[in-house]
C-alpha cells in the first residue's frame, strides 16, 4: 500500500522519475509511476507541488469546454483572481479568472485535459 509522503520525499521522487524518464505525458501516468514506488498523492496535491518545483516545466492542452464558475485555478489549485470588464450600461461584470501562478486565464483557456511534464535542461 502506497504512503502520504512528506513534500520533500515527493518532490525528491518526483525529480527521480523525470531524471530517468526526461518527460512523461499525463497526470494519471505520472502518478502510476509514483505508486510503483509506493508513493501516494492526490491529484491536487501532485499539481500544486509541481508548480514548486523550478527544475519542472509544465505545459497543458485545454479542451473548448468553459467551467461554470471556478474557486481554484484547474491547473495548479491556487486561488484564481477575478477579471473584471464595464458592459455598455457602465456596470463592472465578472469576465473570467486568472491564475497569477500557472497562468491560466479562464477566457481564452477551456478545462484542462492532458498536461506534459518535462524536466528543464534535460536532453531527450
């Protein structure tokens, strides 16, 4: 049965299989890779690290579909900041989120479907 790690033991095992792998494409792979060596995160916990990591390069595909409202950003689970526009009565409307972390912008952005995991510097 795989353990809760401690965050420098995930990053530690994180750093390993990216050494040995250079990239791996897809959240659920990556977190096989972690079970194989009886480590457990979850999904959100794997993200939010991730983005902690400065040796790790993230890149993400989005589909076309639009979340209904967002309290987290999807793609590193930090909290988004609201984007704000004047329609033509003069009103401030909500237009869309943003993370200041990852990047993601709810308006030009859908929900997140597959993300790539690269180590930075490394030769394929």
């Amino acid at each position: 049965m795989a353990k809760r790690p401690s965050d420098a033991e995930l990053i530690f095992n994180v750093l390993t299989i990216l050494r040995k792998n250079g990239e791996i494409v897809g959240e659920i792979k990556f977190l096989d890779f972690l079970k194989n060596r009886k480590i457990s995160a979850s999904p959100k916990r794997f993200r939010k690290l991730i983005y902690e990591i400065p040796e790790i390069e993230v890149s993400v595909k989005y589909s076309s579909k639009k979340f209904a409202s967002l309290d987290d950003c999807p793609v590193c689970s930090s909290k988004l900041t609201t984007m704000r526009g004047i329609n033509l009565e003069g009103k401030k409307k909500i237009i869309g989120y943003k993370c200041g972390r990852c990047g993601y912008n709810s308006t030009s952005n859908g929900k997140p479907y597959i993300y790539t995991f690269r180590l930075k510097n490394h030769d394929l």
